[in-house]
C-alpha cells in the first residue's frame, strides 16, 4: 500500500513538473510570424552568401563551382523574383567577361534588369569582379601581353 500511494505521489509530482515546464517554455518560444520573417531574410541573403564566399576565395574554378551548381539546384530570391545558382554564375562571369573595369561589370546587372548586385556591399561586388575577371580568356591575354612587355624591356635593357 506504501509503494503504491509513493508510486502516485511520484506520478503527480512528474506531471505537475512536466505542465510548468511547458507553460514556461511556451511563453518562450518565438511567435510563427517572427520565423517567416527570418525564413525570408535567409532567403534573400542566400545569393548573398554565396557572393561573399566567391570573392573571398583564393583559388576560384568556375567550372567546378557551376557543376557543383548544376547538382545542387539551389535557388536564390530577389524583390520576388527566383534565380538559380546557375544563372548567377553564369551572368557574373559573362559581366566579368564583357566589361573592363568595375563600373561596367555593374552596368551589365543593371543593363539586364537583374538589380541584385545593388543590394551587395561594394568590396563585395569588386572582389567578384577581380575573381571572375582573373579566370576570363581577355585576362588572361592582359596578363601575357604585360608579362612579355615586361620580360622584352628587361631584356633591351641588359
């Protein structure tokens, strides 16, 4: 008879305790509207992310990097509109490619309507531009044209 009253004694302390910790931890808990409201910011800065991670790379392989994109299907949302990962790299190499300094790499985003380069920080957006600029054929015919400038006035001067 002893065990048995202890046994619910037990059981009501467990269950009281267990009805507190949950009206606390309730009280606690971020509202629904707040986790949208975060759920959206992460979205937004997803492309973000993955633009501050692009400049700040030392060794940067395009092709490596697209087909990792490729597989992945990542998805990127701007003011409404959807963008993938794909397309991203894809316009941040052909602006590298059809422009010679910063200034036109932005005119190209926003000569095509995709203004999302406007909401990066701009050492940000320059270290795309150097990055993908170093892995472009019009780069690299820059940096052999100087290096053989510099090797031909070396040698005249010898």
């Amino acid at each position: 008879m002893r065990t048995q009253k202890s046994r619910w004694i037990g059981i009501i302390i467990s269950l009281i305790f267990i009805f507190y910790s949950t009206i606390l931890n309730a009280q606690n808990a971020p509202s629904i509207e707040s986790n949208l409201i975060g759920f959206k910011q992460l979205m937004n800065n997803d492309y973000k992310n993955a633009a501050t991670e692009i400049s700040k790379m030392e060794v940067f392989k395009y092709r490596k990097i697209l087909r990792e994109a490729r597989l992945s299907k990542e998805e990127y949302h701007f003011n409404g509109v959807t963008f993938s990962k794909v397309s991203f790299l894809k316009h941040l190499k052909r602006a590298a490619r059809k422009s010679k300094t910063l200034e036109e790499f932005k005119d190209y985003f926003l000569g095509n309507d995709l203004h999302y380069i406007t909401d990066l920080d701009q050492n940000i957006v320059s270290g795309l531009y150097l990055i993908m600029r170093k892995s472009t054929f019009n780069s690299y015919l820059e940096l052999l044209s100087t290096t053989y400038i510099s090797f031909y006035t070396i040698e005249n001067s010898i």
